[in-house]
C-alpha cells in the first residue's frame, strides 16, 4: 500500500442554509498519482475540493497532510503546504503578459523595480520544465481557454504546489486541447506531482487517472481503481436517484406541435462548437425533459429558445412562426414563457417589491391600465391571488423580494411565468437550490401545465427530477443529443448515465425521432 | 416587527442622522468662526421664518427645484448618471429668452411657448449624453459634464449675439415680453406661479414614474437591466426616454426661473440649479414622493445660510457644505449597517422563537 | 483664415499649448493611475480644487513654494481618503460620493476664501507665491524649439517627469503589477494573498498626489491666485483624455496634448475676433467627439477580436 500525501477524514459540511453538502467524506490521495473525483452536479466535490484549499472551513473532520493534522485557514496557506488549485473561472489578469500572471505576489526585483526579464525567464524555466508551452511574453488576452488554463497551472506549479486540484479542467477545452492537457498532466506524473482531476468525463477519467473516488449526494461511495472497474462501473456509482419523488400523474396525451427545434448549430465566444445539429419538437400535453451534466449545452438550448440569444444556426419555430425574427416580447406574446437558470440575474428585480416581480411579461396589456396609469388595484389583486395560489411565504405583496428565501423566490418567478397562459414553459433548473416543498410544488404544477395543454421544456441537472416529471427524455452530452426516449418512465437509472457520460450514443435514426 | 420595516425605519433613520450630523457640523463651524455664535445659528434657523418677504425666498427657492429634482428622478432611476441637467436648465432659460424677447404671442398662449422651448432645449441637452451611452457605451459621468460647458457657451453665445440688449449697461438680454413672464401669484413675496407649474410636475412625474407602465419600465432598467431584457422591455429606448424627458423637466424649469424671476436674462455663468436638483434626488433616493421634503430642507437651509450671511460673517456656501455632507453620509450604504443588522438579526430569532412556541 | 494659421504657426502657440495642456497631463495621469487599480472616480475636479486652494494658502502663509506645493498635496489628499473610506469601508457608491465631495470642495474653497479675504472670487489680495519658471540652459538659446521648450513652470516639467514616473510605477514596478492585478481581477489578486484594500487605498493616494499638482498648477503657477471653481471641468477632462488614451501613459499624454491644443487655439482665435463663447466651448465640444470616437473605436476592436477568435477556432477544428 502506498503511502497517502494526503487525506481527508469524516469531512461534514453545512452550509448555513441548511443544506449538507458533504457527509462524513472520506477523501485520500497517493503521492505521484492522478486521482480522479467524480459525481453529478452536487454530490459536493466543489465543497470538498474548496475545504482543501481553504476558501470553506469544514465543520467537522480533519485534513492530514504527511500523515500531520493541519489547518487550512485560506488559500494563502493552502498554497505554503504545496496545494494549488486550477479554477473553472481562471484566476488571470487578462491585459497582463503570461510572466506577469505567474510571478504575481512574488514579483523578482532588480534594482527596486519590477524585474520583467527575470520573470520572462521563471516562465520560461517553469514552461519547459514542466513541459506546459506558453510563450512568457504573450498577453493572456490574446490566449485560447487551453493556454489560459495551462497558465493557471504553471502558476500553481511555480508557487511550489505539489498537489494540483483541477476543477473540471476540460469542460472548456476542445478535443484537442483535452489530449494536449493529458500528455502534459501525464508528464508532471512522471516528475512526482500529485493531481486531483475533477471530471464527469469518464473514458477520460479512464485514460488519465490512476483511481477514482465517487462522491454522491453529499457521501463517498467508493475508491477504486481505475483499472479495476469499467466506466459502467463508475457511472453506477455515481448516479442514482437520491429520492423517489411521488408525481401524480397521467399519461400524457399528446396533440399538436408547439415547439420545433431544426438543425441547431452553436460555436460559443470562445470559439467552442456548444450545440451540434440539435433538433427536437414538443406538442402540447407534453413535458419533454433535458438531461444531461451540466454545460453540456443544455443552458444554451433555452437561451435560444426563449429569445435571448440569437447568434446560432438553424431554425426554431413556436406555434408555427420563426422565433429569430421575434424580440422577446413578441416571443412572449407568441406564448413563450421562461424560468432562467440564473435566478437572481434574469429572474428577479431584487429591488423592486413582489408584486412588481411578478408584473413584468404583463404590466403593459391593456387589462392593467387604468386611464394613463397602472391598474393599481387589478395589479395588488393579481399578485395577492398569485402569491396565495403559489403559497408564497411573505409580509405580503409590497415586500421586496430580496428578502424572500430562494424557495419563495423562486415561487414568485414561477407564479409569473406560469400564469401568463403560455403554449411554452421553458423551466431551467427550476428547482435549483430550493427546498423540497417548493421544489414539489413546481414540480406538481409543471404536471398541472401539461394538463391544461401546454407543452414544457424542463432542462434540469437533477436526475430525480427530469426522469419522474418528464413524459419524454432527450440526454444531451457534449453539446449533441445522445439519446431520445419516447417513454421516460421505462429509462433505467443506469442507461441514463451511459447517455449522460458519453459512454454511449443513439444512432441518428434513433434520435430522429425526436422532431417527429 | 418584520424585516422590511426594519429596512425602513432604517433608511429614515440614516437620513435623519445624516442631516443631524450636518447641522452639528454647520453649527461647529459657525461656533469657529463667527464673534455671535448663538446669534449666528438663531439667524441661520429662524432667520428664514422672519418675514413675509423670506417665507417667500424659501418658496421660490424651491420652485427650480422641483422641476430639475423630478426630472433627476427619472432620469437617475433608469441608472444614468447623466448630469447635463445643469447644463439643460441653462439653455432652458436662454431658449425661453429667446421666444419671449423675439416671438410675439397672446399671453398665456407665449409663457406656454416660451416652457415648450425651454423643455425641448434641456431635452437636447440631456440628449448627448444619452445617445452617446446608447450608442458607443460612453458613460455619461464625463460627456454630461462637458455638455454642461458646452451649453454655459452656446447659450452665452446666443444672449450676447442674437437678443443682448446693448443699453442695458450689463450684460443681459432684452427685457422679456410682458405676455410670456411668468406673475407674481402672492404680492410682496415673490413667489410665482411657477411653483403651480412645479408641483404639477412633481405630480405628474410622481404618476409617471411611479404609477404608470413607463415609470414601471424606467425603474425596472435601473434596477436590473439583464432582467429588464429577459422580461422583453426594449432597454435602450427606455434609457434614452427618460433621460428626453429629464433633461425637458430641467429645461422646463430654466424657462420658469427666468420668467418668474427676472426681467432679462442675466446668467454669466452655470447656475447649479441641475446639481442641486441632483442632490435633492439624491436624498429622496430619485423618488418623486420624497422630492419636496428634500427640496423643502434645501430651500430652507439655503434662505438660512443667506440671512446668516447678512447679518455675520458666515457665507452662504454653508448651505452647500452641510448638502454634500449629507448626500456622502446617505450614500454610504454600511453607515448604520452594523446596528441594522442586528436588529434584523434580532427581528428574525424572535420571529423564530415565535414560531417554535406556537 | 491666413490670419488663424500665422498664428498657429509659430513658436508661441505651441509654447502655449504645453502651458496649457500641463493640468490636463497631470490630470489624465492622475486618472490613469486610478482606472488600472479598478478604482476610476469623477472626484479629480474637487481634489485638484482643494489642492489648488490649500497650495495658495499654504505657500501664502509659510512664504514658501515648496511648503505650499506640499499643502496642495494635502490638500487633494483629503478629498481622495474621504473618497476612499466612504467607497472602500462604508461601500457608497463612488460615483454619488464624488458628484458630493466635488460640490464639497467647490462650495468649502468658496466658503474658506471668504473667510480669508472677504471675496467669493479670488484670492488675488493675499501674498501667495508662485512655482518659477524654468529656463533651461542651452536649450533656451536655440531659435524655436528653445521659444516652445524652455521657459516653463517648473510643474510643467514636472507633469512630463510624471509621465514617465506614472509609467514606471504602473508598468515596471511590483506594486504597479499588483495595482493592475487588483484593477482586472480582484479575486485574482487574493488568491494570490495580496491585500486588496490596502492596494486600492495606495492606488487612491498615489493618484491624488499627481491630480494635486494639477491643482497646485492651477493656482500657483498658470494663475497666481485661486479663483472660484478654477478648474472648470479640468478633472473631468482629464478622465476623457486618459479614456482616449486607453489607460497608456503616451497616448494619454497625446490626448491631454490635443485638448490643450483646442483650448490653446481658442485662445488664438479670440484675439482674431471670432465669438469667443463658440471657441470657448471647443475644448468640451472636442472632448466629446472625443468621448465618441472612443466608444467607436473600441467597438470596433472588440469586433475584431471576438472575430479573430472564431476564426482561430474554427481553423484548428477544421485541421482537426
């Protein structure tokens, strides 16, 4: 048995909402390996890996680096005891030069100045030590995401750290950038660093990583190693229904079509291709559930949809009108709603009280004015009879909205959009970081939709979720459909992750079957 | 108690301790410099109260104000920190000058035109700034200070060329024709019936920025413009209309001020008429409701600060001190933060506790 | 039309323009400094103000210019703190807080003069000194460039010392690497442990040295008295020059250069009879067209670049 640099023991955390994010974890990594940690979307590796670089503090559980209890109070002195850490967000200045961002902190000095040549020449040592090609002069602006991230690695590497966590580091990167990275992550092995890959990408996990510790719901699985277990294997371990949700529901009745996807085509800012020849539709009565890891083009999908982003190739029709032509508003009129994944950006006005919140797709129809004026009474009408039908826990209709719990937010979004007698509800992540009461109760009232004839688009992270409410399954993985189910409720848990993972693919025939 | 009235009582609260801490400021200074400190301050607080004549002062002190601070309101509400509204009252006025000096109209019929063109000119003003963010993401911190010189020359320029009145023995324009001026609504205080105009203004803005489908919208963009688009509100239109009507109220209230107040126009310079109707926007936190009180408190410091001016050695610029001072302390969000925070803190383990027993 | 470039064309017009353009150069500095540490306010106009009228009565009380030069300095140093702990510890808004401290400066040299001198206008009766200027040898004998070069205030020299400094500090030294850092990426500049707060209140003060000699400029050395709201949208100028020169040290200078030029011209243009109010209002009206060609500009680039950027991708795809 090889000796762990480092472990973490019995690590809980509670997040002061309440929420557990991590259960008596346990977590060991072995000199010189590359470890992989996997999970879905919340089964609390980001927790796990923060407490090890010290941006969250554990409330219970210990750290052993060397086999010696330590205390990591901030990043700063996770960064002494050799632990470094890539973000999914880089931490970079963008107008400075890729030498200024490594020696940031621990600038060389010449003469009292800022030694620009000296720190050219630690980037290109460091560069060519560890086998990670960047030009030290190049601004990091001008960079692709692949040398920006291997510029982040560099500057763990040049700050001593022994340990690198990287935070699903090729969720950004195009296929040739991601085998760029594996050879180099391979090369730092072979010199005796210690890599923590974080990924839901498990035939990478295969290639790379040397064993692999499955988090889910808060609870270690299981380590194994890699060579040991097929991706099956892991994909088993990490998904799985947390609970059973109990959705009253009918069989769907389907009629005609709503919404038309056609041939969608998105390469992002970065010049990544997002969504590859997407194509679906939806008739009324039915939910039609996305799942899928999350950034696998699924947030994409309803920005495009609901008329938020129109820079993308092929078609979208609702009720039989091409959607691109349309503003929002008119999308809106056309019966499109939308609950954005991105609650308090697109959502909510935080300011503004909850009856303004839940006005805005319908303040200017004429049934709201009185005179030149709002209908003042008809507005406090609308949102008493909304915030009681959405049991909506407030001081009542005036009260700013910042004030409410996410749950009871999110009830007021919901009240909005759900009432506009809309054709189209897009709900993204509809239940995302609420409790499980409000949680059912959208849940429960997407059925109700669907009852009424609407037809719904849920995109949802949660596995529980997307597979009980939807009527139909479409799993997208790496901005492609991988699989169309006609029937959700005859999916097994364990196809959906096949699907989600990207261990297996319908054939196109299959997947046709989803526009027609 | 629940925790929005908390929030309340505690913007109330800060705003009142702001002005109490700039009146002990003003009063400290006062005690420095003046050799009759208690004559001093009795003159600054009671002086405006002394006659029927500066009664009348603090009114039609507080006319432009009413005019630029509604217009502030919106045009600060739609988050524009546009300040062309110093530079949009000022070529209110000359415009209004100069439909009232060379345009020949029954009355009534000429005051009406004589507003119209102030407004349209202050929209200009305002305009500026706006198509400049609108259309080239310039912030309007900077290009509306310039505008605001801009419009000092360019209203110098058509006084002195076009209606200056060369044997007035000063600089000034033409006497304004009797059917534009705006009367005297009460004899022997000054006031006009601008202030009419005024608080209609302040109602009409009140209605439109608060209660109508516009406002409804202005507010929203200011607040959360990401939002606003999600919801399907053209953003830029919405910018550009407020501040239009903005800068027209401050415009609007150019053309009242000369007309009301003057025979000729006078103005050798800005008349910081546009930054007082900011800070008093300020201070109502660009709610028309707030408005007159704000202005109110201003007009009255100011007639104070003139009466201590008169009778001592303290300058009038006092007035403005202890204003800025308050703005500073009103806009400092954590002032006060750590007491309304515990008492919210407070507030919500009661309601907890409540909750538990019941 | 002859007449206006007889007069442009000659060596004391562009002596003129340096004359000018000197607070602006500081100015635009002074905000260059402040925009890269992420911390750009429109307070310049209200700390030059104090600074020019705390240089007056400092070097008028002390009979000293360089007491009165260190008086400015506190002086704009004053405003710039309050800015900073209003901004920085209370979390005001830095825009609101400066449209105040501005009328806080303009309304307190007023009120301050009028105790001092009983005069709202200028301080014109009190012994003030001035900074000298500064012929420089050698140079002042050779014909023209000597007529445009030499014989400045010495904080005109300073301003173009200051330009040089501003980049050194910014560019080449570690403090301006972490004040850049701390402008682009605060959390990257934590993550590096580096003292965010403390950087931007350095970041405020080193900025407030420079716009204060602006000030001390001003009143000490363009004029020799401080007069009422002397600066006349001079800070904010300032902000628009370094806007157009992209937070660079040179093409800031450059801009400052060109607003001077404008004004400088006005000045020309005055004594030929032109309606001095069109030509006084130049400057703004060319800081405007300024402020557009910017926002222009940098569409354009940033088209450019997310273009480039496709295109990039698109080539390795296709390769691939």
């Amino acid at each position: 048995m090889e000796a762990n640099i480092l472990s973490m023991e019995n690590i809980t955390k509670v997040y002061p909402n309440g929420f557990v994010a991590n259960k008596n974890v346990n977590f060991s990594i072995h000199e010189g390996e590359i470890h992989a940690l996997v999970g879905e979307n919340g089964a609390g590796k980001s927790t796990l890996m923060k407490m090890l670089f010290g941006s969250e503090k554990p409330d219970e559980g210990r750290i052993l680096l060397h086999g010696k209890e330590v205390q990591i109070d901030n990043p700063t002195v996770a960064i002494g005891y050799g632990i470094g850490m890539v973000h999914q967000h880089f931490m970079l200045v963008p107008s400075l030069s890729v030498a200024d961002n490594l020696v940031i902190g621990m600038e060389p000095k010449k003469g009292g100045l800022y030694d620009v040549e000296r720190a050219e020449e630690i980037a290109r040592e460091a560069s060519e030590k560890y086998n990670l090609k960047v030009d030290p002069k190049a601004r990091v602006v001008d960079l692709s995401v692949g040398l920006k991230q291997k510029v982040e690695i560099l500057k763990a590497l040049v700050r001593g750290a022994k340990i690198l966590i990287l935070d699903e580091p090729t969720a950004v990167l195009t296929p040739q950038e991601t085998k760029e990275l594996f050879i180099e992550l391979k090369h730092l092995k072979t010199q005796g660093y210690t890599v923590v890959f974080i990924s839901h990408k498990l035939h990478e996990v295969k290639e790379l990583c040397d064993r692999v510790t499955v988090l889910r719901a808060g609870r270690t699985i299981g380590v194994e190693s890699v060579e040991n277990v097929s991706e099956q294997d892991i994909s088993r371990m990490m998904v799985g229904r947390d609970v059973r949700l109990d959705i009253d529901k009918e069989k769907a009745q389907a009629k005609d079509t709503v919404l038309r996807v056609s041939h969608i085509n998105k390469v992002n800012a970065l010049g990544k291709q997002v969504l590859k020849d997407v194509s679906f539709q939806i008739p009324r009565g039915v939910i039609l559930g996305i799942a899928g890891v999350e950034g696998n083009g699924q947030s994409e999908i309803s920005e495009i949809i609901s008329g938020m982003d129109r820079s993308f190739e092929g078609e979208v029709e609702v009720n039989g009108k091409n959607a691109r032509e349309m503003t929002v508003r008119q999308l809106r009129e056309n019966g499109v709603s939308h609950i954005s994944e991105d609650r308090m950006t697109y959502g909510i006005v935080g300011d503004g009280s909850i009856a303004e919140n839940m006005i805005s797709d319908r303040y200017y129809k004429k049934e709201f004015q009185k005179g030149l004026l709002l209908d003042e009474k008809k507005i406090a009408g609308l949102a008493d009879d909304l915030i009681e039908k959405f049991n909506v826990k407030c001081d009542g209709k005036d009260q700013p909205i910042r004030m409410l719990s996410g749950g009871n937010m999110q009830k007021v979004v919901a009240a909005r959009e759900f009432t506009s007698g809309a054709d189209l509800i897009i709900a993204n992540q509809p239940t995302r970081g609420i409790d499980i009461g409000a949680s059912m109760f959208l849940r429960n009232k997407l059925v109700e939709l669907r009852d009424g004839g609407a037809a719904v688009l849920l995109i949802s992270a949660d596995l529980s979720e997307v597979m009980e409410v939807s009527d139909r399954l479409i799993v997208m993985s790496n901005g492609r459909i991988s699989a169309y189910f006609e029937d959700a409720s005859e999916v097994t848990e364990e196809d959906m992750g096949l699907y989600m993972l990207g261990l297996k693919q319908m054939e196109p025939e299959e997947i046709r079957r989803a526009s027609c | 108690m629940n925790t929005k009235n908390i929030e309340k009582q505690f913007q109330v609260l800060r705003t009142l301790l702001a002005i109490g801490i700039a009146i002990a400021v003003a009063f400290i200074i006062i005690c420095f410099i003046s050799e009759n400190p208690l004559e001093t301050i009795s003159e600054f607080v009671l002086g405006p109260l002394g006659s029927k004549r500066k009664i009348g002062n603090i009114i039609t002190n507080l006319t432009p104000m009413l005019f630029v601070g509604t217009g502030v309101c919106l045009i600060f509400s739609a988050n524009q920190t546009n300040m062309a509204v110093e530079g949009g009252f000022f070529v209110g006025a000359m415009l209004a000058s100069v439909v009232s000096t060379c345009v020949s109209l029954p009355t009534g019929l000429h005051t009406a035109l004589c507003l119209l063109a102030g407004g349209l000119a202050g929209a200009a003003a305002c305009a500026i700034p706006a198509f400049l963010f609108v259309r080239y993401q310039a912030k309007p911190v900077v290009s509306s200070i310039m505008v605001n010189n801009m419009c000092l020359y360019v209203g110098l320029f058509v006084i002195n060329h076009l209606i200056r009145d060369p044997g007035a023995g000063f600089l000034a324009s033409w006497r304004f024709a009797e059917t534009s001026r705006i009367e005297e609504m009460i004899p022997g205080t000054g006031i006009h019936y601008g202030i009419l105009i005024g608080i209609a203004v302040l109602i009409g803005g009140y209605l439109y920025l608060n209660k109508s489908k516009a406002g409804y919208e202005i507010r929203t963009v200011g607040r959360n413009v990401d939002f606003a688009r999600y919801s399907g509100i053209q953003v830029n239109k919405v910018i550009t209309k407020a501040q239009l009507i903005g800068g027209f109220l401050a415009g609007m209230g150019g053309a009242v001020e000369v007309l009301g107040m003057y025979k000729r126009f006078q103005y050798q310079a800005l008349t910081n008429h546009g930054f007082d109707g900011i800070m008093i926007g300020i201070m109502a936190a660009y709610n028309p409701k707030a408005l007159p009180l704000a202005a109110l408190f201003l007009a009255y410091i100011r007639v104070g600060a003139d009466c201590m001016q008169r009778s001592s050695d303290v300058p009038v610029e006092l007035a403005n001190i202890m204003i800025s001072v308050i703005v500073i302390m009103i806009v400092a969000e954590r002032f006060l933060y750590k007491m309304k925070h515990k008492r919210i803190v407070a507030a919500a383990q009661k309601e907890l506790e409540g909750k538990e027993a019941a | 039309m002859d007449k206006i470039f007889a007069a442009i064309f000659t060596p004391e017009f562009l002596f003129s323009v340096i004359r000018v353009s000197t607070p602006l150069i500081l100015g635009s500095m002074a905000a260059l400094i402040c925009n890269r540490g992420g911390m750009l306010h429109i307070a310049f106009e209200g700390i030059m103000l104090s600074a020019a009228f705390f240089g007056m009565l400092t070097s008028a009380v002390t009979q000293s210019v360089l007491l009165g030069i260190l008086g400015a300095v506190a002086g704009g140093l004053l405003i710039s703190l309050l800015l900073g702990y209003f901004n920085l510890v209370l979390n005001s808004d830095r825009t609101l807080t400066g449209i105040a401290l501005n009328t806080f400066a303009s309304a307190g040299t007023v009120f301050a003069l009028y105790l001092l001198v009983q005069d709202k206008g200028t301080s014109s009766s009190l012994p003030s000194l001035v900074v000298p200027n500064i012929d420089i040898p050698l140079l002042k004998d050779i014909p023209v460039l000597g007529t445009i070069l030499s014989g400045h205030n010495a904080l005109t020299y300073a301003a173009f010392l200051i330009v040089f400094l501003t980049y050194l500090i910014i560019f080449r030294t570690p403090l301006g690497l972490r004040i850049r850092t701390v402008g682009e990426n605060p959390n990257a500049a934590a993550s590096v442990g580096i003292n965010v707060l403390k950087i931007r209140f350095i970041t405020l003060a080193i900025s407030a040295v420079v716009a204060s000699l602006a000030g001390a400029y001003m009143s000490m050395g363009y004029l020799s008295w401080f007069s009422r709201d002397m600066m006349a949208g001079r800070g904010f100028m300032s902000i628009a020059a370094q806007n157009l020169g992209a937070a660079l040290p040179l093409p800031s200078l450059l801009a400052s250069l060109a607003f001077g030029a404008v004004t400088a011209l006005a000045n020309v243009l005055q004594t030929l009879n032109m309606p001095s109010e069109i030509i006084q209002a130049m400057p703004y009206v060319a800081t405007l067209i300024g402020l557009g060609f910017f926002g222009y500009g940098a569409q354009k680039s940033s088209q450019k670049r997310s273009k480039a950027v496709l295109e990039k991708a698109r080539a390795a795809e296709e390769k691939a």
